[in-house]
C-alpha cells in the first residue's frame, strides 16, 4: 500500500526492546501512512534482517549501550546493504556530553530522550524527508 508521496514506501527499521513501544509506532506510522517500520528487539537481529533489507532511516533506542553505537558505527562506515548515510534517529533516557558529541560524529539527526511522547516521534519521522510538492499540470 502506498500514498500519492510514496510514504508507506518509506521503510524505517525500529530498534527497540519494549515491545510496546515498537508496536505503538509501528501500529502509528502505519495507520498515519508515514513510513512501514520493521521491528527488531536488538541490534543483533537489525544485523540479521539488513542482510536482506534495506530502509531508508534507522530509530534506535541506545538501551544497548556500546552495541547500539558500534552498530551505528557500521552503518555509517556502509558495512549493510543500506545507504550509509540514511537518517538516523537515537532514544535515550540518559545523555552527557561525551554521547552527544559521539552522537553528532555518528551524524545523528536527533535525538530523543525517554520517555517521549508518541507525537515526537511521529513529528520526528515525518521530518526525515522533505515534503515533495505538487508541481502544477
């Protein structure tokens, strides 16, 4: 299914561990046509479902400590089949100034401390890609 702007052809791969919060934005995105979120609970079964596909943005929670960053290190440095320099949105219920800093060299696009609201998240995603206009007949 897609939209007139292709949204639910937008593939955004959902890093998360709290099923809830997985089901909710992907149950949300969908519903709202923003983008088709695949699930995974860690970054060890991202690693497994890149293999074969391939989003267009990454939401990861940082609940994993250093795997959550050298995986993002990877990514980056193209080591999926994915773009390397996809947008990529982090979650984290504690930052300090060494995180963000490593954060921005990472080339994260936002970052979003827990607990959220549904609406940033869903405000956030929608801001991934720009708005494609209607050119006039």
């Amino acid at each position: 299914m897609t939209t007139p702007g292709g949204a639910l052809a937008r593939k955004v791969l959902l890093i998360e561990p709290d099923g809830l919060v997985r089901g909710t934005v992907a149950s949300v995105c969908r519903e709202m046509q923003i983008a088709h979120v695949r699930q995974t609970i860690s970054v060890a079964s991202a690693e497994q479902w890149l293999k074969t596909g391939a989003p267009q943005a990454v939401l990861i929670s940082l609940v994993e400590g250093d795997a959550a960053l050298d995986f993002l290190t990877r990514l980056r440095a193209g080591a999926f089949r994915c773009e390397a320099d996809m947008p990529v949105v982090a979650m984290a219920r504690v930052v300090d100034a060494a995180l963000v800093a490593r954060l921005k060299a990472l080339d994260v696009r936002r970052l979003l401390l827990q607990p959220f609201r549904l609406h940033d998240v869903i405000h956030t995603l929608e801001q991934l890609w720009p708005v494609r206009e209607a050119l006039p007949a």
